[in-house]
C-alpha cells in the first residue's frame, strides 16, 4: 500500500488547474493533456461540497459543513484524500516560515502569484508549491554575459524569484546588447555589468521599483530593498552558487565551449549551463553537472572523434579579435533566454530538465526545437563517462541478481 499523501490544514482546490464538468458525475480539473485529472463519479452534493475548498476553512469546519449537507461520516476525509493523492489540493495556510515571510510582503507575493500558480501545478503535494517559491529566494545563481541572451535570462531568473543573481561580464555596453526585457537603450556606454546589475535588481519581486527621476537623483534615494547591492551581489557568500549559466555574447562559445574557460566550475563541481545564439541558430544546453554529465570537455573530444578537422576550425575561429557585430536576431534571442531561464528553474526547483546531458538546438527560420544527446567522453578528465558506466555495471548487476533470485 502506499502512503498517505500530507494532510492540508486549510484544503483549497489548486486554482491553476481550472475546473469543468464532463457530463453530469465526472469533473475535469486542468486544461492541458500534461497535468489534467479527471475524477469521477461525483455525485451532486459532493459537486457542491467542492466550492467549499477555498481554503478558508479548517478541515473540522469542513467535516461540519459536510454533515449540514448531508454528507455520509467519514465522507469528507475520504474525499480530501481522493483529491490530496490526485495532486489537486493545495494548502492555504502552508509553505512553512520562509513561505510565511513572504506573505507578509505582500507586494513581492502579488508579483510572484503566476509563478506561485504555476509551481502548485507541478507539485502535487499540498504546499509543495509555496516552499519551492520561498526556497528560490535563498539561492544563489551566476550568469556569465550580458548580451541580448545572458541579461534577459538573468533579469526572468530575478522576476521568478531567485534572490541572489550575479551577472559577470566585461566592457561597456554597445548598442547591439540592448534587447527588450534586458539591457535597456540608456545603458548604452556604462559598464555592462553594472548596467546588467540594474535590470536585475529592476526585474526583481522583492524591490519596490526606483522612484521617479524627477523627485531626485536614484542614488540619492534610500532604498528598501532586502536584495544585496550589486556589489555585495558580487561577493556574495551568503549562499554557495547554485548553478552558472554561460551566456556569452559570442555564440561561438555557447554552441563550441571551450573546455578551459568552465574547467573551475567542473573542479568545483558547480552545475552549469550553456546559452547562445551562434549565427541564425539557438542552443540550450548542455546542463553539466560535473562529474555526472557529459561537459565541455566531452563536448569538444566527441566532435573531433567524428571530425578531425574540427580543432583545426576552432583554432580559427577563436584567434584574434572580431571586428565584425555578430549575428543575434533579437527574437530568436529571446526565445534562446526564455527556454534557459525556463530549464534553469526547473533545476534550481529540484527537477532534472531535458538539457541534462544534452543540447536543445533550433534554426531559423523554421525554429524547430530538437535535442542533441551529448555523451561523456572516455577520454576527458571530468570522470562522467566512468561513473556512467560504473552505474550501468551496478544496475546490470542488480538486474542479474533479480534474474537469478
């Protein structure tokens, strides 16, 4: 038997997953084919009984409420725990301290509500959604670049709710990085990472917006805000980094890494992920996760298995300084950025997402989003490819110990 699922002090149906009857006893809870419940039979009270789980009420409250509406003892329980163990009952008054620290900025909750939302879905758990939303705020997140792809994913990880992002790049900032959602036209001279800097602590829920120019100098404003300055942001040793997203803004080194540039990342056994846009095509990954996935390493030794001329190319195309503008359709950017931030949550919210270990690639103009394995190499020092094959050993053993038992 498996067991129960967690009890929610105060039951509300999740309001992301919008409701609908299928015929007069079956109810569809959610939209889409990926997170949609269908539950029946449900008989007319306990239809009616539903529209109490608001979440205002208490779970005795609710057995009360059941009696005065006819419903069979025990009734109620049942039913929440049919809903509980379908993934559609949420807690409202869950999410423990962290969670309750945020509900009393309630300026900060009501910018992150859609995330909030969007985060019960994925966590059937009652209140799993909320201790996600609340653990955001404590990691720590790097993104190297500033370009139209690294500031745009910097300021979406700041709006959904990552508290500490540091954003490294350097040089000041032309006119080819402005990009909406990311380096804004008036930035155009200043240092790029102080400018980067801006628009994340401007995307982030838990600072009040800068007040109006013309009341006075920004900095001459006190500020409220409970995220360190950017210079602290740089330093930051209050948690240890989460996860780097390398975002350059030559693609080159997002589509070809060079395995030197992340070799302290891999020593250090810090996550990371790769973003760019190299000419008209987009990647995505991979998400490295040293010493368990395939990284730069493996990445650049593959493709010169299958092509030798390949070292040769790079050689080339990393030598000397570009004088050129790169090419970076500004859509096809955004997309890039939007899909990154997408995969980065998922891993910051516990998930593994489909980048692991392998790159998401697509070209204009048909956009034709596809993933490319990317598989640890035997001879890169970065030990994935042994622990690989140490875990296809282990679990071939298990398996020939359950055959033979």
């Amino acid at each position: 038997m498996g067991t129960s699922p967690p009890t929610a002090t105060h039951p509300v149906l999740k309001t992301a997953l919008r409701r609908g009857w299928r015929d007069l006893n079956t109810v569809q809870f959610g939209v889409a084919p990926a997170h949609a419940v269908v539950l029946g039979p449900v008989d007319t009270a306990t239809g009616t009984f539903l529209t109490l789980l608001d979440g205002t009420r208490g779970v005795p409250l609710l057995r009360e409420e059941g009696r005065r509406m006819g419903l069979p003892d025990g009734h109620v329980d049942a039913l929440l725990h049919r809903l509980t163990r379908a993934g559609l009952i949420d807690d409202a008054t869950g999410g423990g301290p962290a969670f309750d620290a945020l509900r009393k900025r309630k300026g900060a909750l009501d910018r992150l509500r859609p995330d909030l939302a969007a985060l019960t879905v994925l966590s059937p758990e009652p209140a799993a959604g909320a201790q996600k939303l609340a653990a955001r705020r404590t990691l720590r997140v790097q993104v190297r670049g500033t370009g139209r792809v690294g500031t745009v994913i910097a300021s979406v990880l700041s709006a959904a709710g990552i508290g500490h992002v540091d954003v490294r790049d350097g040089g000041c900032v032309e006119p080819w990085d402005v990009a909406p959602g990311g380096l804004p036209a008036e930035s155009v001279g200043e240092r790029r990472d102080t400018a980067a800097h801006r628009a994340v602590r401007r995307a982030a829920p838990y600072r009040p917006p800068r007040p109006d120019r013309r009341a006075g100098p920004p900095h001459s404003q006190p500020s409220s805000s409970s995220q360190p300055p950017p210079q602290a942001l740089s330093h930051s040793e209050e948690a240890p980094l989460a996860l780097a997203i390398i975002a350059p803004r030559d693609g080159l080194s997002a589509h070809t890494p060079d395995p030197i540039a992340a070799e302290e990342l891999v020593d250090s056994g810090t996550p990371h992920l790769y973003a760019g846009v190299i000419e008209a095509t987009g990647v995505v990954g991979p998400l490295v996760l040293p010493g368990g996935t395939a990284c730069a390493g493996c990445l650049a030794r593959d493709r010169a298995d299958r092509d030798p001329t390949w070292p040769r190319l790079i050689a080339q195309w990393r030598s000397g300084h570009q004088q050129h503008v790169p090419a970076c359709d500004v859509a096809l950017a955004t997309a890039v950025a939007g899909l990154a931030a997408a995969h980065a949550l998922a891993f910051l919210d516990g998930e593994l997402p489909a980048s692991t270990g392998a790159r998401w690639e697509a070209s204009s103009p048909g956009l034709d989003w596809h993933a490319r394995p990317v598989w640890a190499h035997p001879d890169c020092p970065c030990g994935a490819d042994r622990r690989s094959k140490g875990e296809q050993t282990s679990e071939g053993e298990e398996q020939h110990d359950t055959m033979a038992g």
